[in-house]
C-alpha cells in the first residue's frame, strides 16, 4: 500500500511539469518565435504583422503603465517578458482568456505578461507590470514563502 502511494505521489508530481510543457500556450511563451512573435520594443514582443499604429498604441501605454509605477512605487526593477496579441484569438494561443484585457504568468525563473489589444487597458497594463514588481522585488523564495498571499 506504500509502495502504490508513493508511485501515485511520484507520478502525480511528474505529471505536472510535463502537462505544463506540453501546453502550447506555455511554449508559445517560452519560444516566442514559436508564437510567431518578434521583439518590437526591450522585452515587448508582437505578431509580425501587428500593425504600426497599434504597435505604437501598445507601446505608448507600457510606457505609461511603467510611469505610473515609477511615480507610486519608485522606478520599475522587474524586466517582464511582454507579449501584446492582437485579438482574443491570438491571446488564447498565449494562455489569455477571452475578453480579458491582460494578466501576468509568474514562475521561479520570470514574470510573463501577455496583453490583449482587443480588450486594451492602461489600468490593466499598469497592474500587470505591478504583477512583475511584486514578484521581482522580493525575490521568488520571499514571495511564495513569507508573503501572506
Ligand atoms: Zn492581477
């Protein structure tokens, strides 16, 4: 009986990175080539064909979300890897919800934020950018640790 927990522990445990690699959206963020992705901006990447005016309209907001961070937080530290869909179809290939304007991935190695233009918001950017904050600032053993979260 042991025996037959300790295998049900082990395969469970198992089964959870390798459910996690094998989901696209998880590789689509990870490769981000791989989404059909290219870096437009330090950090912030885009579909290829995005167009130049939303391009911009994307950018000017993560500028300005990381204003507002800097003027009630001090200067953003975190470094989130940024990738900005165009609509909710190609938001879901990056794990984002329909109709969801944005959110943030968090794992021991980066933050990942996936924003959606369809559903485009300074506000949501800005608390996704606070996402990265909150998990760079502490360090990663701090925060899933000692933070009462
Ligand atoms: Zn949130």
């Amino acid at each position: 009986m042991r025996k037959l927990i300790k295998f049900v522990l082990f395969a469970s445990a198992l089964a959870i990175p390798v459910r996690a690699l094998c989901a696209s959206a998880w590789v689509n963020r990870a490769f981000v080539g791989a989404g059909g992705h290219v870096q437009i901006d330090d950090g912030v990447y885009a579909a290829r064909g995005l167009p130049p005016e939303a391009r911009q309209r994307a950018l000017t907001a993560l500028h300005a979300a990381r204003g507002r961070i800097a003027a009630t937080f001090g200067v953003p530290v975190a470094r989130p890897m940024t990738n900005i869909a165009a609509d909710d179809h190609e938001a879901a290939r990056f794990g984002l919800a329909d109709d969801v304007p944005g959110t943030a991935f968090i794992s021991p190695l980066r933050t990942e934020v996936v924003l959606n233009l369809a559903h485009f918001s300074i506000d949501v950017t800005a608390h996704e950018l606070i996402h990265a904050e909150v998990a760079q600032r502490p360090g990663f053993w701090t925060r899933v640790f000692e933070l009462p979260v």
